[in-house]
C-alpha cells in the first residue's frame, strides 16, 4: 500500500548527503550510495525549501509563487518528486497529525557543503 502525501505531511531532507547548485539546478550526492542526482530549477527551490522540516502545503504555496504553474499540475508534480526523492532516501517525510514518519530515515538533515574540489568534479560530470 501506498503512503499517502498530503498538505499537512511534513517533509525533510535526509543526512548524509552534499549538495549544490549548478546554474538553475541543484546536483545532490548521497554519501551513504555514492550516488549523485540532478533536480532541475524546481526541484532546487523544493531541495532548498526542505533543509529544514516543512509541510507539502508550504512547500506547493513556494512552488506557486515563483513559478507560473497551474495549481493541479503544480500538486501532481510535487507529490511524484517527493516519491522520488523519498524512494532514492533523500527525504524522509511524516505525516503530521500522527507524528510517524512515513518514508525515509530517522534523522532530520544536516546541509553539508561541498568542498571545491568537489564541486568541479560535479560541474565535469554534469558536462
């Protein structure tokens, strides 16, 4: 069964990960797989807004304001990136009116930044 994403559900972003911008994207390297993923400028405003806990309902109001976007399609869009970035671990979210974590790990995020040396390798790959 499928969990539920809804206004009230609260989502973070996990630990153990660095990320940074990269012109309108943001790249994320997750220490634990070695693995890195690209969000586009959309998916960098949610990853900026979700370093500290925020609600779904917060995080589509941002998402509406910035970009023009018809609210359902805005809604479809954020749910399916946070079942992304939830199913790659990136994310942990709760559902706010129980207090349970739905997906993800336990521990809120620690925004790590990237060392240069770190940060060029990314820019060589995203080339």
């Amino acid at each position: 069964m499928e969990n539920v994403i809804s206004d009230p559900s609260v989502v973070v972003a996990t630990k153990d990960h660095y990320s940074c911008p990269l012109g309108d994207d943001t790249i994320i390297l997750d220490v634990r797989a070695g693995l890195y993923f690209s969000v586009d400028n959309v998916g960098a405003l949610v990853w900026q807004l979700i370093q500290e806990p925020k609600s779904v309902k917060e995080i589509r109001e941002a998402i509406l304001e910035t970009f023009e976007v018809a609210p359902e399609v805005c809604e479809r869009d954020l749910v399916a990136l946070l079942r992304e970035l939830a199913a790659k671990n990136l994310i942990e979210i709760r559902d706010a009116a129980a207090g349970v974590a739905l997906t993800g790990g336990p521990e809120l995020n620690r925004h790590l930044p990237i060392p240069k040396s770190d940060i060029s390798a990314l820019e060589q790959i995203q080339q």
